[in-house]
C-alpha cells in the first residue's frame, strides 16, 4: 500500500493509487490542487479569513476521501485554528503564514504515477 513519505521534498502518493475504482478521481484531485493552491494564497494574502476556513475545510474532507491523509490533517488544523480566531482582536492571519505555507506545500507534492 502506497504512504505518504518522511522526506519533506518527496511527492506524496495516494493511499488509493493501486485502487483501478479510483484512479481516475485521484487524478481529477491532485489535478484540481493548483487552483486550490492559489485559491489558498489568494484568501491569506487579502486576509479573507472566512474563505481561508472554508477553503481549508474542503480539503480536510476531499483529501482523507482520496488518500492524502496527511493534507488533510494539515487542512483541518488550519480549518479548526481560523475557527477559533476573533478577527475584532487578531485583524490579520499573519500568524498563520506557516500553516497556511505547510498546506501549500503539501498539496504542491501531491502527485500521481
């Protein structure tokens, strides 16, 4: 079973790339990661907190259902933090440049055979 590798530059493999039923969704996912890449930095560049959030929130979903587990987890600790956040005391998201980095970065190595 494919896993998702240790090495912070190694592409991330689907847990469901051996799965013939999924490829093809698989593929369609890690196709569509580069518009949610931008999508992702567009949100935190013009501090749209709650479109952050909901754009986090998606991928903590689609990328569990499709084999990245580890997007996910990324995606939902952004997603739960931005829940958390009072934007009348933190107006900015600068303090979540790093999370907001490391999801990116993820997705960026999402790859297919």
């Amino acid at each position: 079973m494919p896993h998702e590798p240790s090495d912070a530059s190694a592409p991330l493999r689907s847990t469901l790339e051996g799965d013939p039923d999924m490829a093809e969704l698989v593929g369609l996912f890690v196709g569509d990661l580069p518009q949610r890449i931008d999508s992702l930095r567009t949100a935190w560049s013009e501090h749209r907190a709650a479109d952050l959030q909901r754009l986090a929130h998606q991928l903590r979903g689609s990328s569990a259902s499709y084999g990245f587990a580890s997007i996910g987890d990324s995606a939902g600790r952004l997603e739960d933090a931005l829940r958390d956040l009072d934007l009348a005391r933190s107006p900015t998201l600068d303090a979540f440049k790093s999370s907001v980095d490391e999801l990116i970065e993820l997705c960026r190595r999402a790859a297919v055979k």
